[in-house]
C-alpha cells in the first residue's frame, strides 16, 4: 500500500476512486447512535480498504474518499462495507 505522498507524487498514476457518504439524518435522529455507527463504520473501512490495497485519501466525519490501484479492489471494498450497513 502506498503512503499519501507516494500517492500523490508527480509521476502519473492510475488510480480507481471511491468517495461514500452517509446521512446526516441519522444523527438528527439519535446522535448517541449515530455515533456509534459512524464509528462503526470507521472501523470496518479502514479494515476493508487496508484489506483490498486501498488507501483513505480523506475522511470526511460522515464520508470519506479513498483509492486504489485496482478497479475490482475498489468494488469489492465498497461493496463489502455496503454489506455492513
């Protein structure tokens, strides 16, 4: 896995992308919940995305924007977190 700065070096790369947001609904809900779940979530992710090469270029609180160097990793990574939730 690549670190941030190699990840955005000068050398062209291509790189599949991903970017996930979730609701802010949910927290107007029940915010203890929802904070559970947001870091829920933040523990699947960075499981899933170090799992399938990626890299989290940016978390966002409720969303976050990752890459990798694979199309199919990027997929399999969102769809498996998707799962979860």
């Amino acid at each position: 896995m690549q670190s941030k700065e190699q990840a955005f070096s000068a050398d062209q790369q291509q790189a599949e992308i991903f970017f996930n947001s979730n609701e802010q609904k949910a927290v107007e809900k029940d915010e203890k919940q929802a904070r559970s779940t947001l870091n829920k979530f933040r523990e699947t992710l960075n499981q899933k995305v170090t799992y399938f090469n990626g890299l989290i270029i940016n978390d966002l609180g409720d969303g976050c924007l990752c890459i990798f160097d694979s199309a199919v990793d990027a997929v399999k990574c969102a769809k498996e977190v998707q799962e979860v939730f």
